[in-house]
C-alpha cells in the first residue's frame, strides 16, 4: 500500500511529495492449513517425546540410519542400472558402426 503526501515548501526543502510504503502480510498464507498443522503438531510431539524419552531417541536414530541405508542401498542400484544401460547402448552403437555414442 503506498500513501503519498504533498510537503510544503519550507525555508530549507523545496515542496515535494513524499512515498510511504506499509507493508501488510497476507496473513492467510503464514498460517498452515488443517492438515499441514496436524503433521507440524505430530513432529512436535514426537520431538517432545524424544527429549523426555532418551531410549527412544536412540531407538529413533537407529531407525533413521536403516532408513537411510535403504535409501542408498537404492540410489546405488539405480546408479548401478543406469551404468549398464549406457554400456549397453555404447557396444551396440559400436557393434553397429555407429560409434561409441
């Protein structure tokens, strides 16, 4: 929102018309929706739960370090097919004559 107001010429300043910008959020969007707040108010519980409960915090980093070794047990295997797939493609093209690509 922009106001501007008109100044009076003065013994020092010319007249002249000053700019003031107000900033208003839109506070509709800073808040999350119904399911967005039951997600955030679940993390905040389990990390409540963890602070109060040390042999669950243990118990909840284990589970993160599997996870996370599926996840790359994964992404190597992914890496590993799409590795094959170009050598593949590449002695074909060559069996071919069509050259190394």
């Amino acid at each position: 929102m922009l106001i501007y107001f008109r100044r009076q010429e003065t013994s020092s300043k010319p007249a002249r018309t000053e700019t003031t910008v107000l900033f208003l959020p839109d506070v509709w969007s800073l808040m999350p929706n119904a399911e967005e707040f039951s997600k955030l108010e679940e993390s905040y519980a389990e990390a409540l739960n963890i602070r109060l409960d040390p042999e669950l915090a243990s118990k909840k980093a284990e589970e993160q370090a599997a996870a996370a070794a599926a996840a790359a047990a994964v992404a190597a295997t992914e890496t590993a097919t799409a590795t094959d797939n170009v050598a593949e493609k590449m002695v074909r093209n060559v069996t071919h004559g069509y050259g190394p690509l």
